[in-house]
C-alpha cells in the first residue's frame, strides 16, 4: 500500500511539473511604465515568468527596490546578477556613464534561476527571491525587473 501511495504522489509531482512548465508564457514586447518622477519610459522586455531582461535604447534596466523606479544596470562581478547602477531610466545617460549595452548573466547562471524560479512556482510557493518573487504573479505587473529576472 505504501508503495501505491509513492507511485500516486510521484505521478501527481510530475504532472504539477509539466503542468508548470505547459504554462510558461513567452513574451518579446515593448512596454510602458512610469517612473517616480512621472516620466513615461518604454522598455523593450523578452522572456516569460521564470526568465526576463529588459531594456531601454539597448541598456539593460532592472526595478531598484530602493528608489522605487526602474534603473540601468550592470554586471555582477561573477556575471549572475544584474545589479542596479542607481541611474534612472529616462533621465541619466547610460552611455555619459560608460555603461556596456545589452548585458546578461552567464547562460550557466540564467538557467540555473529560471530553474529555481519553476520548481518555486511548479510547488506553489511563488516567486523566490526579491520584489519579483515574494508577490508578483503576473509577469507583467509592476515591479516587472529584477536583476535575476523581470516581469517574469
């Protein structure tokens, strides 16, 4: 009977799995958003819920949780984050500052947080780490990027 019951908790595991995975929703748009200061930027973002990077005229942006608004990034230095260089998007410029354009973590890195971020999703728990990932369930709801995702 306990064998029976491992195989039925086994099926059910996998089946949240794929369903999970059936359920990633693969974005490449354009989108609006508002800083603090009441500015309109747009931001080009591509990605799903378990894996996002957007950007703003080829620069890398991610949510600064501290300011409340959306600033560019940089590079962690091990390549796994994306951390937020306090400039503002849509009023500092990236490239005055000597910022690289179109940055991303290592693939090794990128894969192994979308990983994480399904196995959070697939058990229920929601988002993992950070703004994102404590409350966010819409990719494309507002705070959208993080530095190891975005919306998603």
């Amino acid at each position: 009977m306990a064998q029976m019951q491992h195989r039925v908790l086994a099926v059910l595991c996998i089946g949240a799995l794929a369903a999970a995975c059936a359920s990633a929703a693969p974005f490449a748009k354009t989108f609006r958003f508002t800083q603090p200061d009441g500015r309109q930027i747009e931001v080009w973002g591509e990605g799903d819920e378990f894996r996002a990077v957007f950007e703003h005229r080829g620069y890398t942006i991610v949510w600064d949780e501290a300011t409340k608004a959306y600033t560019y990034a940089r590079l962690s230095a091990d390549e796994t984050e994306l951390i937020s260089t306090g400039l503002l998007v849509g009023r500092d410029d990236p490239a005055l500052n000597g910022l690289p354009q179109h940055l991303r973590i290592t693939p090794v890195a990128a894969a192994e947080q979308a990983r994480f971020e399904h196995s959070i999703i697939a058990f229920g728990i929601g988002h993992a780490h950070g703004h994102v990932r404590a409350e966010k369930t819409d990719p494309f709801e507002r705070p959208a990027l993080h530095g190891v995702g975005g919306p998603g």
